[in-house]
C-alpha cells in the first residue's frame, strides 16, 4: 500500500528542548497508526505537525507526494482534520451547530454552507451516531457523547487524514471500546488515514495497523503492535514492568506492575535514549 | 466486540436533514426562523426609527415626521413649521439615527470580541478603549475645543490600543489572557489620567460636560455625528458581519480553529484591531455607552444560538433597536431633565445581565 503522510527529520524546538527530534514517519490510508508514548514524548506535538496545525522547525512531511507546509492553510484542513482531547466550548452551541463547523474550510464568507454541506453534516451526525442529539447542546452531553460529535466534526470535514489526540480520555470502557472500532471501521472501509495518539497500549494492541513509539521526541519503535510492543520495549519507554499474555483468536492483553527495582528501568531507558 | 446500534448503522442515504428529536427544548441550531427572525427585527428598526422620532416635547404626528423626511429628500413640501421642521430634522432624526448606529456597532463589536477572546463576558470596551476615548474628550473638553471631540476620543481609543497590544505582546500569537489583563492595566491607568485632568482643570459647567460623556449621551448627535457612526459601520462593522464564519472556527479554541484552516493569529488581530476601531467611531459620537455591547450578543444568542453568521446581523439589528428606545426613554422620561443613555442602559443591562447569568448557570 502507497505511503500517505512521509515525515522526514520532523523536529519541533520550542521552550529550549526539542519536543520531536528528528522523528520519521511513513503512515498509510486504510490504517489505523497508533502514536504511543509516555507523557510528554511528543505525541500531541507530532500530531499537530500531522494535522496542518504547526510547522515543524525542521524537517519535512510530505502528504499525497506534495509538501504539507506548501499548501494553504484551507487547503491543509480539507485533506486532515484534527479531534483534540477536551476540547470545549466557552459559548453554548447545539450539536448540529459544531459538527457544521467541520465544513468551514469548504466554505467561504460569501458563500454560506449549502444543501451539499447540510446532507454531509447530517451524514457525519450520523456515521458518528450522534443524530439523535443534534439539537440538544454539547454541555448536556456526556463525555462519550461529546466526543463522538468532536468525531462527527472532524467527519463533517471530510478528510482523508484523521488525527486523533488520545480519542478515548474521559471515556468508559465500552464507549472506549465503540470509538475505537468506529475509527477502525472508517480506515478499512472507507480507506481514512487514521492517526491517534493512545495512553493504553491495550486499544493499540486491539485496534491499530502499525504504531510508532515516541520516547523524549525520539521514534524508539514501529511496526505492528504485536512485534513493537514487547516487555523490553515498555519497560524502557514507560518505566513499567509488563507481561504479555497471548489470547487464542484475539489480541494479546499487557498487565503493567511498578518495576521492583528502579535500576533496572533507567538502564533501559538509557539505552533507549542511545 | 459489540457496538452499539447507532454506531452500526450507517445509512445507504445520507439524510437530507438533520433530525430534530426534540429532546432538550433549545432546537436552536435550526436555520429556520432566521429570516423572520431578521425580517421581524428590520421592521421592528423601522417603526421604532419612526415612532421614536414623534416622541418628545413637541407633538408630531408621525404622518407629520414622514412628510418632512420627504421634503428634506427631495419629495413634496414639508406640512411643518420651520422650528418643527427644524426639530424633526436637525435634532430628532440624526439623534435616533445616530441611537440606532451605536447600538448596532457597539453589539456587533461585542459579539465579535466575545468570540475572538472566547470570553463571554467581553465587551467591546475590553482592551482600555472606553477610557482611551474619554481621556481624548475630557481633554478637550477642558480645553474647550469641544469641535475636536470626536476625533479626539476617537484618537484616544486608538491610543488605549496600541498600548493594550503592546503591553499584551510581544509576537502575534495574542493570547486572549494576556490581553485582556492588558486591557485592564491599560483602562486603570487611563482613567487615573482622566480623573487627573478633571482634578487638575475642570470648573464648573464643564464638569456637566464631562459627566454627560463619560456616561454616554446622544444628546449633542447631530448630521456629522451620524456621518461618523455610519461611516465606521460602513467601513468596519459590516467586514466584520462577513466574517462570521471565522469567528465560528473560534468555537473550540485557537487549535481547533487552525485545524479549519483558520490563520489564526492573523484573524484575531484583525478581529481585534476592527473591534476597536468599530468602537471607537462609535465612542467618538456618544462617549462609552455600556452593556449594549455585552448584553445584547448574550440575549440574542439565547435565542437563535452561537453561529456568528445569524448572530452578527441579528445583534446588529437588536442592539440598533435598544439604543433607540434607552436614548428615547434618557430623554423624556425626566423632561425636561435629560438623562445620559449610559445610565439607562446600565440600569436595564446590569439586571438583564444577571438574569442572563442565572439561566446560563441553570441551563449548564
């Protein structure tokens, strides 16, 4: 399968400290890529690159063969739509009000949202199962619900790159769960690029293609979930002890301990960082 | 894995229309009712435009009213006489005008600054530019050059903001903390100057003066003051009214809005330094009149929700309407004693405000 987003040297410098440094990435449509790593390994910041939203110092990120950075601004956010963690509003706004946003970039002052916008709003509504709310405001919703119109907005854009920044945060188990395989589904079957930055190594052993793990801006690791994400590798990226187990026909599942000696772990993550 | 029924099912025909289940009473993010939302409140303009204008000590009728608007546009001969004449046209007309143009910019400037800072609580006098204006005019107010008070105040609002920014800067990024806090060190030391000046050099009947401008009056308006206002309306405010499809991108933050494509630092400054010359044209005509700009956005968002494209223009006709009643009301209520319209519209706004405030806080 061709290559979709093609990053190369992509490093972020800002407060003194290289937030990426230097990552590489190679990401496919009709995938879901996982972006993994500890707090602060630059998830969100590579992300925002992905998305169109900050330049990187240096480096470069190709999408569909043409410089990302060379394109316009509209013209970035008609190719990637972006759906950030708690993104809220300040003034009230109905359901159907912020999933319209998503056509912003296909439209113009002059040219208000037509019938073509209002039947891709309406289908987004409902691909992201969020019709039945749609004129109710987004702080009567809960959580799950809020996100799945965060979804519906960034669906509304029609995008072809979809980046999520931890999609699960504040989510039950099983609305993690559903969200998580609705943005599976679109990549397959719809053929999205879909990128997400996850905490739970869990949902990327289940439900990503491929995954990169940052660690201090840095790509230590990428390929499939189940070949990246060893006990090694988590120790030295997280600071954790993990155990795989392996299930009969589906994913394996990590369990996580504090390790029993702290030694251990900074030798780890020092080699890491070599 | 199972999911839920409403995420499986992904219908073979997009709907042509989003379905309304009436849940929760505020359908507000329907279209419909906007034009007849707009059309209603354009007429509304109108009659209070003409019933505004017979109010006040001198009877007309305002059959009387249209005749002589007529004769001043080329059309008949006026029915009046030459001083009812002359008070239809030179002073009632261009006062309530001049009421309906402040209003409609002072509403649209705070609607615009609301969005922009992301702060409900914003007004068009946020960045210092309400004191900036009435340094301007105290000062020549003392110095008796009341000729040149438009464009001193208009000058002094200018100043209040570069101040702001400056202090708000450096780089573009803007914040919308940093500069409202700006704002606010910009206001304080502004009006301590004002308050100095009047300390230092007002006597007597210019402190009436003052006091009438610092309180926002429409009662010197005449055809320039209109000329000004509508000019800044023209020029500024109606820009501004196209641009509320990037005021929306605004909704969930300054990422949110790059990620729509929005150049976002770009937009605010440009959002910012129009609101504040929209308010400064309007401050140069009636001194800083308050809560048209902060109330009348939040009423009618109330009503028709948070799109800026149908909030824009709604508020613009609203707060059009509310001036001319609240400067109608500040000038016959007390007759022959006239009131500044600040004081009226801060007597209706505060208690609006607060209800405004109480029904937010239930509603979320």
């Amino acid at each position: 399968m061709s290559v979709m987003i093609h990053g190369r040297g992509v490093t972020v410098h800002r407060g003194g400290r290289d937030i990426v440094d230097g990552v590489d990435v190679d990401i496919r449509p009709g995938q879901v890529t996982a972006v993994l790593g500890a707090n602060g390994a630059g998830k969100s910041t590579l992300l925002r690159v992905l998305a169109g939203v900050d330049a990187p110092t240096s480096g470069t990120v190709s999408v569909e063969g043409a410089d990302w950075f060379g394109r316009a601004r509209r013209s970035r956010a008609r190719i990637a739509a972006l759906v950030e963690q708690d993104a809220a509003a300040e003034l009230p706004l109905t359901v159907l009000a912020a999933v319209s946003l998503g056509r912003i970039p296909w439209t113009s002052a002059l040219r208000g949202p037509g019938t073509a916008d209002e039947a891709l709003v309406a289908d987004a509504l409902s691909v992201a199962g969020v019709t039945a709310f749609a004129a109710r405001t987004l702080a009567s919703l809960s959580g799950g619900e809020r996100q799945r119109v965060h979804l519906a907005r960034a669906l509304a854009q029609t995008p072809r790159v979809l980046l999520l920044d931890e999609p699960t945060n504040h989510l039950d188990v099983r609305a993690q769960l559903t969200s998580l395989a609705l943005v599976s589904r679109l990549a397959r079957d719809d053929g999205l690029c879909v990128v997400a930055a996850l905490h739970d190594l869990n949902h990327a052993m289940g439900f990503a293609d491929h995954v990169i793990v940052l660690h201090e801006g840095r790509v230590v690791a990428s390929g499939a979930p189940g070949e990246v994400l060893t006990p090694a590798l988590i120790s030295a990226a997280w600071g954790v002890t993990a155990t795989v187990f392996e299930r009969e026909g589906r994913h394996p599942v990590i369990a996580f301990d504090l390790p029993s000696s702290a030694e251990d772990t900074e030798l780890a993550a020092d080699r890491l960082s070599r | 894995m199972t999911s839920t029924p409403a995420l499986d099912q992904r219908p073979s025909s997009p709907h042509t229309g989003p379905a309304r289940a009436g849940r929760g009473s505020n359908a507000r993010g329907s279209a419909v009712g906007t034009p007849l939302a707009a059309a209603l409140l354009t007429l509304g303009l109108v009659a209070s435009l003409g019933a505004a204008v017979t109010i006040g000590p001198a009877d007309l009728t305002l059959g009387e009213v249209v005749a002589s608007v007529l004769s001043h546009l080329g059309v008949g001969d006026s029915p009046l006489s030459a001083i009812r004449d002359g008070i239809v046209w030179e002073l009632r007309l261009p006062r309530v005008l001049t009421a309906a143009v402040v209003g409609a910019g002072l509403a649209i400037a705070g609607a615009v600054m609301q969005a922009v800072t992301r702060n409900p609580l914003a007004d068009p006098f946020l960045l210092g530019l309400s004191s900036g204006a009435s340094l301007g005019a105290v000062a020549v107010l003392v110095l008796g050059v009341t000729v040149l008070l438009p464009a001193a105040a208009f000058l002094g609002a200018l100043l209040a903001l570069i101040a702001a920014l400056v202090v708000a800067g450096p780089g573009a990024s803007l914040a919308p903390s940093r500069t409202i806090l700006a704002g606010v060190a910009v206001s304080s030391l502004f009006a301590a100057l004002t308050s100095l000046v009047i300390f230092w050099s007002a006597t007597g009947d210019s402190y009436r003066e003052i006091l009438s401008w610092l309180l926002g009056s429409l009662a010197g308006a005449r055809w320039p003051a209109v000329a000004i206002a509508a000019g800044a309306l023209l020029v500024v405010g109606v820009p501004l009214l196209l641009g509320g499809r990037l005021l929306d991108a605004f909704s969930f933050g300054d990422t949110a809005a790059a990620a729509l494509g929005v150049d976002v630092s770009r937009t605010r400054w440009t959002m910012l330094v129009g609101t504040a010359l929209l308010t400064g044209g309007m401050v140069a005509v009636s001194g800083s009149i308050g809560f048209v700009g902060l109330v009348l956005p939040h009423a009618v968002r109330l009503v028709v929700g948070a799109r800026h494209r149908v909030l824009l223009p709604l508020s613009a006709l609203s707060g059009a309407i509310f001036l001319v009643w609240c400067d109608t009301a500040a000038r016959t209520l007390f007759d022959p004693r006239e009131l500044p319209v600040g004081i009226v519209t801060a007597i209706i706004g505060a208690p609006v405000f607060v209800a405004l405030m109480t029904r937010a806080r239930r509603v979320s």
